[in-house]
C-alpha cells in the first residue's frame, strides 16, 4: 500500500466573484476579485497600476444569496 490518502471531493463554502478588467496600458484582461471599494490594481503582464471601479454591493449580495454562497452552483449530477 502507498500510505496516501484519498478524501472525497469538498463542496463550495464560500463564493467570490471574479471579473476582467481591461489594463488601459497594453490591453490584457485582468482577473479581479470584485470589490464593492474603489481601488487600484496592477497588471500581471505590463506590471503597470491602473484605478478600478467598484462593483455595486447589492448585486454580489444579490449573487451570493441567489447561489447560497456557492453551494447552488454544486453540480446535481455529481453529488
């Protein structure tokens, strides 16, 4: 026997939302976490900062309550 040990898959306990910001230096879509704070960020490409926009907190309110937090999002089939 190996000694390794195997663990059944773990479902979602919490969500995030994230979304592409387009870096106004050279263009590449950039993956952020949304933020209900204004902000900056830095490009992963060009290393370059640039200021983002908020996202409205009562919509990702409103996501995570219509998907429990994650847990809606659980594939049926595979439960």
């Amino acid at each position: 026997m190996s000694g390794k040990q195997f663990f059944a898959p773990v479902r979602p306990v919490k969500m995030e939302l994230v979304l592409m910001y387009p870096c106004p230096h050279c263009g590449r879509e950039v993956p952020l976490l949304a933020s209900s704070e204004p902000g900056m960020a830095r490009c992963d490409s060009c290393r370059r900062e640039f200021a983002i926009t908020p996202v409205d907190k009562s919509t990702l309110d409103y996501m995570r309550l219509i998907l429990d937090n994650g847990r809606a999002a659980v594939d049926p089939d595979f439960v």
